[in-house]
C-alpha cells in the first residue's frame, strides 16, 4: 500500500495494537502468531494454497457475537466497540474487521445485512443504515484488496420472524423478508460479491399441529425463483447457494440435508440457479460426516462452498467451532481437489471462539489455527493423490463395470431378460474384499 494513497482514507488508531501481520513461518515455528503450514504462495497440484483454500472470515461471529449462552451474559471483550447500536459505532467495526482480516490475511469475508448495520425502525432506516455502512465497507475493500466471498440477508433474529420468513404463515412477513433480500442482494453486488447465500434458520417448524409443509416448502420456492429473477435483473453474477441445515433454532428445517436441498431444488426446477454451502457441523447435527455431505454435494455437481467449522461430538447443538482435526480438513480437501477445486465459493469460517476465550487475541489464534489445519488437509490430500493407490483402488474396485457386462448395463444395452441369460451362464459372482482397515492405514501414512 503506497503511504500517500492512504490519504484518501479515514485513518484510525488501530485496534490491534500488538498484533503484527500474521507470516508464514514453517512447521519448526513456535510462534503462536504465525502460520506453520498456510504458506499462501506455495504451489499445490499447479495452484497457489490461497487460491485453493480461498480463505473467508465471517462477520456475524468474528465481530458481532458477545458469546453469550442461555445460562449466562457475553464475556466477549472487544476494545472498540462502544456497545451501541449507533451506526457510527458499526462504521468504526466495520474498520476493525478490515485491520484484523488485513493482518490476519484471509483474501475474504461473508456477513449478513444486519451483522455489518443496525436494524432501523422501518425498512427505510434499516437500508439507510446498510447504505452508510457499504460505503465504509467498499472503500475499505478498495484500500485492502479483501473481497467479499457472499452476503446474505438475516431473515431469523427479529421477532417478526418468529413462524419463519419465505416459509411465514403470514404472508406480510414473506413480502417483508423479500424486501430485505431485495436490498441484501444489490448490496452483495455493489461490493462485488461473489456469492449469495441462503440460510434457512426459521424455514421450518416447532409442531406439525400448526403447519402446512407443501404449502411453506411452494412458498419457499417462489421465494427463491423471485431472488433469481431479480438476481439477473440487476446483472449480479455471483453463484446463489443454499446452506443445509436440519434443526436448530427449528424443530426441523426443510433445508435439512444435502440430498434434501438436492431434492428440493430439482422439485421446483432450481437445481441449475442454486449449489450448495456445506457447513460441518450442520452435517453431524444430520446425523452425516462432512465428507459425506461434501461427496453427496460434489455427486450432483453442486458443491458451491463450505463453512468450515466443527461441533463438539458431545454436545448435540451448533457449537460451530474453529476447525482444527486434520482428519476432517483432508477428507474436505480430497472431494474439493477431486471436483477440481472451489471457483467462486470458499473456505468460510462459520466459526466462533469459545465463551472463555474472550479476548481479542483469540480471534487471531483461532483462524489461524482454521488456516494451518486446511493448509495441512490441502497438503495431505494433495500427497494423498500423487501417490496414487487410494484412487488406483477405487477404480479397480469398479473394474467390472469397465469391460464385459458392466459397460453394457450402464448403456442401457441390456435389461432383465438378458441379465439372467448372463447369470444362469456365469454363476455366483465373486467378490474381493472392501479393504476399510487397509484404506484407513493408507490414510494414516500421510498424515
Ligand atoms: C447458522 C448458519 C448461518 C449461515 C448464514 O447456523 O451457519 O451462520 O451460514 O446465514
Ligand atoms: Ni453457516
Ligand atoms: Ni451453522
């Protein structure tokens, strides 16, 4: 950055006083302030690490959660916040979250409408105040080079939200929720967005005694063809996703798996406008694996993005936190180099520090701690795949459907007259072993 173009911009004391700009400094490194394996120059299978791993920061936890929990008050301390709902105050924030991304050096961020600006009184209020806060937030990615991976519109917290937004019994909500996707969306273009998501927290239900599921899942439909619509009136190109999830804050959410989004979106002919942002601990809360939800995702040619996290295996709610297990980080690495790696979606941490990690500095141990553990699934699976055995096996063990009859049935050449003429010739099939223990050892070699 050259000094004098920086003229141009408000200056501020800065809010990480101590903290310098996080380097790379290799495995043998002690230094918690420093990245042992994220090395964003580093060529990975012809790509650089940080345009594979296409790093984002959340706006929603890293800046605005108070880590609160039901039992008891936020303990966040935050220096330069004055805790005010004031739009300057969200202005200032909003300056703080471009120092520590800048130092931090993730290429993104994602938020929602009312994570970056206060909700005004009316609708009116609430897009001035988004209005006053973009422009801090454009001229922010104009001085940084960090740009936004996508916006959404949070259609969950305000009570008016209460029996959901596009799946509401009420359809002033739904035309409401409209209006604030509407806006969402134009906002997510001027900072040059390069996606959209849509995250269902209340598109779903508390009783089924008090519910019209067809008639809310047609609704939720008509939603989104109109954010299609209207996506392509205004020229944005950024990619729509839709984030699964199966419960919590509902009972149940029809967005409640891949497969289910899967179904959904060809049901109501949006499978070509939509893909999909596959959060991990959204997975195990459906009772799946990431890398299932990813392989199922990556299957249908939908694997737009992932918010990388992880829950707590005993605790059963959305702890979202920092992703550190290098077994996870490796099985999201091996299907995202399989499909040929993120375009315009990313690594987004979805992530918050725990309650009793409540200083600033904590934020910058727990991304970079996210960021060394994808690095590291980037390098294992990408050692995994120059070896060549784990693919070499799959393969042979699909072998049969390469030569004789299996090419035949997936022609459609054949059908049940002829499958039994070839049975009553060929006999008991012979089977080989799926080798799990074997697979799991390979694994294990690399990591
Ligand atoms: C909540 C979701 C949410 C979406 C964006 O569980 O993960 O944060 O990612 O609305
Ligand atoms: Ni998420
Ligand atoms: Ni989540």
């Amino acid at each position: 950055m050259l000094a004098d173009s920086r003229k141009k911009y408000y200056v501020m004391p800065s809010a990480f006083p101590k903290i310098p700009k996080i380097q790379y400094e290799g495995p043998t490194s002690r230094n918690p302030l420093a990245f042992k394996h994220y090395n964003p120059e580093e060529i990975v299978e012809g790509k650089a690490m940080q345009d594979h791993l296409r790093f984002s920061v959340v706006y929603w936890h890293t800046f605005r959660n108070r880590m609160s929990d039901p039992f008891g008050a936020g303990t966040a301390i935050r220096p330069w916040d004055d805790g005010t709902e004031s739009v300057k105050n969200a202005q200032n924030r909003a300056r703080v979250a471009f120092e520590f991304i800048e130092k931090l050096g993730a290429p993104f961020y994602a938020f929602h409408d009312r994570d970056v600006a206060p909700e005004g009184k009316s609708l009116t209020e609430s897009n001035k105040n988004l209005d006053a806060v973009v422009k801090v937030l454009k001229s922010e990615q104009k001085r940084t080079g960090i740009k936004l991976l996508w916006g959404t519109a949070c259609l969950f917290a305000h009570p008016r939200y209460v029996h959901g937004a596009a799946t509401s019994s009420n359809a002033d909500v739904f035309a409401y929720a409209a209006a604030q996707v509407k806006k969402a969306l134009e906002v997510t273009h001027e900072l040059g967005g390069e996606g959209y998501v849509f995250w269902g927290g209340r598109e779903g239900y508390s009783t089924l005694l008090n519910t019209n599921i067809k008639r809310e899942m047609d609704h939720l439909a008509q939603f989104l063809h109109m954010a299609v619509e209207y996506k392509k009136k205004i020229g944005f190109r950024g990619t729509f996703y839709i984030e699964p999830k199966p419960k919590e804050p509902t009972k149940h959410q029809y967005d409640s798996d891949a497969a289910a989004c899967l179904n959904f979106l060809r049901e109501y002919g949006l499978k070509d406008e939509l893909k999909l942002n596959i959060e991990t601990n959204h997975a195990t809360l459906a009772g799946h694996t990431m890398h299932h939800e990813l392989e199922v995702a990556a299957a249908a040619n939908a694997l737009g993005s992932i918010d990388a996290n992880t829950g707590d295996p005993m605790l059963g709610w959305d702890t979202d936190q920092f992703p550190t297990d290098i077994y996870l980080t490796t099985q999201c690495m091996l299907t995202i180099l399989k499909m040929g790696g993120l375009t315009t979606g990313g690594v987004n941490f979805d992530a918050k520090v725990r309650r009793e990690s409540f200083e600033p500095i904590d934020l910058f141990y727990a991304h970079i701690g996210g960021m060394d553990a994808f690095a590291r699934g980037l390098k294992i699976a990408a050692a995994i795949r120059k070896d060549g055995r784990l693919a070499e096996f799959v393969k042979q063990r699909y072998s049969s459907w390469d030569t004789g009859i299996g090419p035949k049935i997936e022609n459609g050449k054949v059908g049940l007259k002829e499958l039994e003429a070839y049975t009553l010739k060929t006999g008991e099939p012979s089977n080989v072993s799926g080798r799990q223990e074997f697979l799991e050892n390979l694994i294990n070699e690399f990591i």
